[in-house]
C-alpha cells in the first residue's frame, strides 16, 4: 500500500516516527510531504528514516496552492475559526479568542461585536454559511495534481488543524474528490482544543484517549463513528525503557552535584507576547533558596530550555545561583533522547508551567509539579487542554509557600508517584499500560481502505448565491473581507494586559 503523508513540516514527524518505521517494517510505502522548512532538527530525522528505509520511505514538498481564491478561503478558515472561539466553552480563555480575533476578517469581527451575532444560534448560523462558501470556491490544480501524481492508496494529515494558513485542508478537498481514503492523525495533547477547528471531516479521525475522542465529537462535530482511539503513540518510545547511565554520572555530565536529589524544570512553549520564562525560571529559584526548607537551600536544579525558546536565555547566567545547570537538546534522536529520558528518570520532580514534558515524566515515574501565577494564566487555566493535567496530574499551588513545601516533600522521596501511574493509564494508554500504540495506529491506517468514505456536504442554491456575493464584496477597492480588524485587535491586547495585571484567575485543583 502507498501512504502518503502530508505534514506541516518534518518537525512534525517526530511525534510519528515509530509510525513511519513500522508502517516500512509491514512492506509500505510512505511518503511525506511537507508544506514549509524548518529549524528545529525534523529534517535530520527525516533524513535518518529515509536512509534506513531507502525502499519504503520518501519525503518531498507538498503542492502549494496560488492564486486569489486560495487567499480568499485561508481568510474565510480564519473567520469561521474566530466562530468557534466566541462560543461558551472558551469563555474563559481569552488568549486563544484574540489570537484568532487578529487572524479573522474585519466584517466578521464586526458583524459578531454587533448584538444580534452575540447570540450562539445567530453566530452558528453564520459560521455554517461561511464554511458552505469556503467549500464552494475554485480548488487550486496544482494540489490535484500533486495527488494525481502521487496516486496514493491512503492519505494522512498532521496537523490539518492549526492557527496559521496551511494547504494541508485544500489536500483534504482534493483527496475527497479523487475518492482517495483520508485520516487525520492528531498531532499532540492539544490540537483539539487549541488550535482551529476541523472544517471538512476526514474518513478517520486517529487520537490517543477518551478524552480526545469527546473532544473530536464535542468541539468538531466528528461523528463517534469516525473515531479511532490508539493511545498516544508517540510515547511508546518512554516505555519499558532503562536510563542510559546511573544518576551520579548523569549529573556530573550535565554539570550538578551528584551526591543529592535534584529537582527539573522543563520549560514550555508559551503564548507569543508571554513574559519570557528564563527571568521567572530565575526567580523560582531564589524563592526555593529562600523558603526556609532546608532541603531546598542547596537542592541541585536542571533547566531544560525549550526548543523553540532558546533566544530568551542567551543573556540569562544561570551559573550566579551554585548547583544549577542549563542543559539540554531537541529529542530527536537517540542521544538526545537517551540523555532527555536520564534527565526524567533520575529527578526528584519535574516542575513546569505547561509542557507535553509533564507526561513524559509521569511516563518515567516522576511526580509532577506547576505552580499557577496570574502572569501565565493565559497559558495555563486559560487553556482546555491544561485542565486535564491539572485534573488529574498535576500537584498545583497558588503560592510560592505551598509549592516550596509541595517540592521539599518530594525531595525527601514523598511525591505521589502514584498519580502519575494513574494518569498515564487513562491518557496515554487507555487500552492498557502494557499495550504499545503505536500497532494499533499502524492497524488504523492499514484499515482505511475498507473504510465507508465521507462524502462532501451538498451546497444549495441560496450558498452559491451568497458566494457571489461575497467574491464580489472581497475582489471590490476595499476588499473588507480580507482585511484584518488591527484597531480591535490592539485594543484587546490591552484589555488582556490589564486583565493578566489584575491577577484573575480560578481556583487550582487539590492534588
């Protein structure tokens, strides 16, 4: 069978790779194909799978659609998008509302700060007759093509959904009306709650739990029977596996004392306009220093920086504070990744703000530890997605006090290692800690021929009407359906600012 799998970019494929290998390993062929470059090693890994499976595996540039109508539907995805954001679940999570607000057309923004568009009914109305018009727009031939070319027996997608323009859904339309079967495999923990919605539902919607699959049913309206629980597959590399060195030699390999327990931050990727999360990672640590438990005077601490954010700690020295060590590379391949599941294995704790590292580190056995602060509730009780580990993870504080004396206990070998092991069990293998995901993935995508096809949504005659206009309305001098609502957007930044400054923010969950 050929498979061609369209991402993002190679990046992207690092939550798949087992996926990649094992579909190879069954006598598959694969190809990737991937919209835009990047920086952060995917297309080394990338490479790595390609020469391990020269016959098997592939990779290349996606097609990219051009012209005015592709512009024309990126801005109607965006204003259906801001849609989905206005609606009672994201009530409180201003953050992800405004950063689709300043995505969105200036006619929708204002249509929807208008009464009568305030009401859900109304609203709904209208992103149903957006997404109806989307539909109908010209398809670019150079995405037909690309297919046609490729002539795929199935075809994958990762993300599809997002918060940035992306050809990944015009390669959706087009698999559709080749009759080619397609799924979406969910790219992370959040994608669902987070990023855009999915506009046109695909054969198979691939996730890792129950909660994804209410989600996928809830906030998307995939139908129940187009959803395949796996487990989250690109965990299984965490499993069953033993450090690479013992816990004194990792330390002295990263630069701490190796004769105590040390604490590691794992830092995370946080909203653009966040404040930078070097300074706070620095003030933590003089506050555990100060907190009077004489296990956390001298405690060794790793900070593992993210890698997307490294900028941020180019000016910040972390050797002024004694047995502290700034440590720690993109896990993309086996050294990597190696020292990145040492790093988990031989903490005391893992302490983050928000960051897929809490789940590797319940995965190793860790406790887990986040302390909840009014300059981050953005990124954090101001998430869906956040809930899930503070429901049912994460040991959280609102002070500084409480999560010192939390941290202590762990250093003294109290952490609930427990909590960990339950969470894992419900949402990273809901089928059974012992049963690997990734099979079952590959199982998913091997059924996908078989599978009934989703049909297109039929579009009447008032839609097309309504597309007439509206092309006529967006192609006029002003071309208002294309541009972006700047002053609003401003003035929304500067109500979150006063907001985040007031310190709202919700109660934490006891752990």
């Amino acid at each position: 069978m050929k498979i061609l799998f369209v991402a993002r970019h190679f990046t992207y494929l690092r939550n798949f790779d087992s996926v990649l290998s094992a579909l190879a390993e069954r006598g598959h062929h694969v190809h990737v194909a991937v919209e835009q470059d990047e920086t952060f090693g995917g297309t080394d890994l990338m490479g790595r799978l390609v020469r391990q499976y020269p016959d098997r595996i592939t990779a290349g540039p996606a097609a990219q659609p051009k012209g005015r109508w592709y512009t024309l539907a990126v801005r109607l995805r965006f204003g259906v998008d801001y849609l989905r954001y206005l609606e009672p679940a994201y009530a409180e999570m201003p953050r992800l509302r405004l950063r689709s607000r300043v995505r969105a057309p200036v006619a929708v923004v204002r249509l929807t700060d208008r009464w009568p568009f305030r009401t859900g009914p109304l609203r709904r109305a209208l992103a149903r007759l957006l997404s109806a018009i989307e539909r109908t727009l010209p398809r670019s031939p150079e995405v037909r093509s690309f297919l046609e070319a490729q002539a795929p027996d199935v075809v994958l997608f990762t993300p599809l959904i997002g918060v940035v323009a992306s050809p990944q859904l015009d390669h959706l339309y087009a698999a559709q009306t080749l009759g080619l079967p397609t799924a979406l495999a969910v790219w992370s923990w959040d994608h669902l709650s987070s990023k855009a919605i999915i506009r046109t539902v695909p054969d198979r919607v691939i996730v890792w739990n129950p909660t994804q699959q209410e989600e996928a049913v809830r906030l998307h309206g995939v139908p129940p029977s187009r959803v395949v629980v796996t487990g989250a597959q690109c965990f299984d590399r965490w499993f069953d596996r033993e450090p690479s060195r013992p816990r004194a030699g990792f330390a002295r390999r990263v630069g701490l004392p190796d004769d105590r327990p040390y604490l590691l931050w794992v830092c995370s990727a946080l909203f653009k306009g966040s404040p930078p999360e070097a300074g706070f990672v620095m003030r933590w640590i003089r506050e555990l220093r100060a907190s009077g438990h004489p296990e956390l005077a001298d405690v060794p601490i790793l900070v593992r920086p993210h890698p997307s954010r490294l900028a941020e700690w180019q000016d910040v020295d972390v050797s002024r504070e004694p047995g502290v060590a700034l440590w720690g590379s993109n896990p993309i391949d086996a050294d990597a990744r190696a020292d990145y599941f040492d790093s988990l294995f031989h903490c005391a704790a893992v302490v983050g703000l928000n960051t897929s590292a809490f789940i590797e580190g319940a995965i190793a056995g860790r406790p887990t530890y986040t302390i909840l602060l009014p300059e981050y509730f953005e990124n954090q009780e101001g998430t869906l997605h956040f809930h899930y580990l503070l429901d049912g993870l994460l040991h959280a504080s609102r002070s500084f006090t409480d999560h010192a004396a939390q941290l202590a206990a762990a250093v003294r070998g109290e952490g609930d290692a427990d909590r960990s092991r339950r969470f894992v069990e419900q949402f990273v293998r809901p089928h059974g800690r012992s049963t690997a995901a990734t099979p079952r993935f590959v199982d998913a995508v091997e059924a996908l021929p078989g599978v009934e096809r989703s049909a297109a949504a039929p579009v009447g005659l008032l839609t097309r009407l309504a597309t007439r206009a509206f092309v006529a309305a967006t192609w006029t001098k002003t071309g208002w359906l294309l541009m972006y609502d700047e002053a609003g957007a401003a003035k929304e930044k500067r109500r979150e600012a006063e907001r985040a400054a007031t310190g709202r923010g919700g109660k934490a969950t006891a752990a």
